[in-house]
C-alpha cells in the first residue's frame, strides 16, 4: 500500500493504480481484512486515474472473493442475487 501511496505523490497514477491492485491481490490470499479494507478505500480515491483494464481487473478481483464468500452461504450464490430469486 505505501508504495502505492508514494506512486500517488509523485503523480505516476498508472503505477499507483497497478500496485494497489497488487497489493489486493495479495491481502486477499493472505487473508489480511484489514489491508484489504484499506485498499479497496485507497482504490476508491484512485479511480478517476484508473484505466478502464484496470477497474474491470479491480471488479473482477471484487467478484472473486463475493463468489468466494457466497459458497459458504447456503441456497445463495451471485446467479440468484442477480434473478432477484434468493428466498
């Protein structure tokens, strides 16, 4: 996360976009929720500077760990959420 707040400050915005997702992909697999929170906010305040390969990539990383979380729930699963059919 620093070096992507230090990528921000020397106004390489693509390259603070690109370690910020980095660094959510690894607190993800590390299972840091505290990182993770910080960078998804950190990730907010970058968008506007974000390509669009690159917010699709963050969505995608987002839907991941939804999809993740959703097989431990019982009867409940992205497709039903979206069909509005999640009883």
């Amino acid at each position: 996360m620093l070096i992507s707040l230090y990528k921000l400050k020397q106004e390489e915005y693509y390259d603070a976009v690109e370690k910020n997702l980095e660094a959510l992909a690894s607190s993800v697999i590390l299972c840091d929720n505290t990182a993770f929170k910080k960078l998804v906010a950190l990730f907010e305040t970058l968008r506007e500077f974000a390509r669009s390969e690159q917010v699709i990539r963050y969505q995608t990383q987002l839907k991941n760990i939804l999809e993740g979380v959703l097989m431990d729930e019982k009867d409940i699963s992205l497709i039903s959420i979206h069909s509005g059919n999640n009883d």
